[in-house]
C-alpha cells in the first residue's frame, strides 16, 4: 500500500516502526502489534533469518571502519554489554533457539516496557483508542535492572592486522550519559571538533596536512554511560604524525577558549541538524 515496515537495535533498545499514508492506519497499527507482541516464530524462519544475519556479521567483519569501531568498544567497555557487538557473534548467533527467543520476549515484551510514538494528521484519543483495541495483554510486572560500567583508567590499545590498502584508527573516550546536564556541551565539543567538513579535525588533518580522506567524531550517550571517539582513514605510514596532530588538537580545545564565532557556528549546526531531523 505505499508504506513500509522496518526494525532496528541499537545497545539499549529495540525498536518496530512503519511510515504509511493517514488511510492505512488502522491496518498498519494492527501489523505492527502483532510484530512486537504476538508473533509467531516459525522456527522455519528463524533458520532462515539466522543464516542472513550470519552474512550480515561477515560483511560487517570485512568492513575495516566497522570492524575498527567494534575493537574500540570492548576497550571502552571491557566485560560490560556496552563492550559488545549489537549483532552477536558467530557463536552467539547459531546458538540461539525458539525457546531463547520466546524467553527474552516474555521478560522485555510487556506492555509496561514499551514506548509508543506517533507523528501524524491524528488525534492522540484515536491512537489510545485503536491501541486499546490491540493490546489486551495484562501487563506483568517486571525489573530490568542494568548494571553501570566500571570506571575507565589507564590506556587500552588493540590492534587487529588486516591486508587493506587503508589503515584505520579509532581514539575513544569516556563521556557523559543522555541524562547528564552537561550532555549539550558534549555535542558541541563533538561538533566543533569534528562532526562536519568545517571542525578543527577536518580541517587540520586533511584540508591542511591531507593527511587522511576520512575523519570523523562520533558522541554516543546512553542511560548510564557515554562515549566520543574518533576515526580516520589514512596510509598506515602516516598514522603516527596523524596521532600526534590529533593529540595536539584535543590539547587545544582543553587549554584554549573556544571563540564565540565558532561556538556560535557550532550551535547553528546542531540546531540546524535537530530540525532537520524532526522532518524524517
């Protein structure tokens, strides 16, 4: 009918979604339900969908950014879920039977542990109407209690050799979680120092030096623990030069006062990126 159905998992939620014309709400709403809260896990098509997301790990493991990203998480999180792979591994993934699955659901399904989020020409007393119809679960009472990180100390470096043309390099740090009160600054920091073609990182390292093609800075932020880290592409002849000049950046923007233009230049992107996102 014109819409489209999609999921997506991320380190602390999964999440069902649908875009579709105002008509086909009802249907869609319904489709969407049964996903979350009834489906019905053929084990013919859990076989199926093993075998996918086990061509999905491989093509993620031939990936040198990604695979680099997922080596500097198990040092930022070492023996911590947060350390782990969104994806599972190899191991992990054929292990995974009906009755796992029908467990996790049965612990995290419940309609007291969901959120439900409408953007549309609809009146909310219509969506609280059409879910009442759908959900008629008695909602058990559960406890999900997740345990904060240990404290990073000391420095951790991996190094996994690959035959690539291209080296890759991830810098990771501890951060501030999404409810912390300063997790505002730390976007800005993220934006000013390498979230676009006009941050200190970009412009020093490639525009100036060439030293790489790709670099970029990621601020991650979750319930109880953050993380921005950075990443680039380069010859693995110049990764030493391009540490030293990264390093050097990073001390600047602790020991020198960020100038009101780009501070100021930093807040119109973030907040040019927010309504932007709002229209997706």
């Amino acid at each position: 009918r014109g819409g489209a159905l999609n999921a997506f998992t991320s380190q602390e939620i999964t999440a069902y979604y649908a875009h579709f014309l105002n008509r086909n709400l009802k249907v869609t709403l319904k489709i969407l339900v049964d996903m979350v809260l009834r489906p019905l896990l053929k084990i013919s098509e859990i076989d199926k969908e093993r075998k996918v997301i086990l061509e999905e790990i491989k093509m993620y493991n031939d990936l040198p950014s990604a695979r680099a990203g997922v080596l500097l998480d198990r040092l930022l999180w070492k023996s911590h879920p947060l350390g782990e792979e969104i994806i599972g591994s190899t191991a992990t993934v054929k292990g995974i039977k009906r009755p796992d699955l029908l467990m996790f659901m049965k612990k995290h399904y419940q309609p007291s542990n969901v959120v439900i989020a409408f953007s549309g020409a609809v009146s909310k007393e219509m969506i609280v109407k059409l879910l009442e119809r759908e959900i008629t679960k008695k909602s058990e009472r559960i406890s999900l209690r997740s345990m904060p990180p240990s404290s990073l100390r000391g420095l951790r470096i991996k190094c996994e050799k690959k035959i690539l043309e291209q080296s890759h390099l991830c810098i990771g740090f501890r951060s501030v979680s999404y409810l912390d009160r300063d997790k505002l600054t730390a976007q800005l920091t993220n934006v000013i120092l390498g979230a676009n073609m006009s941050s200190r990182l970009f412009e020093e390292l490639r525009e100036k030096r060439s030293l790489c093609y790709d670099i970029s800075t990621e601020q991650r932020m979750y319930r109880d623990s953050g993380a921005f880290s950075i990443h680039m592409g380069l010859d693995k002849s110049k990764i030493k030069v391009a540490l030293s000049a990264t390093l050097k950046e990073l001390n600047k923007l602790k020991t020198k006062k960020v100038s009101n233009r780009e501070l100021l230049r930093a807040k119109d992107f973030l907040l040019g990126q927010l309504a932007m996102s709002l229209e997706r």
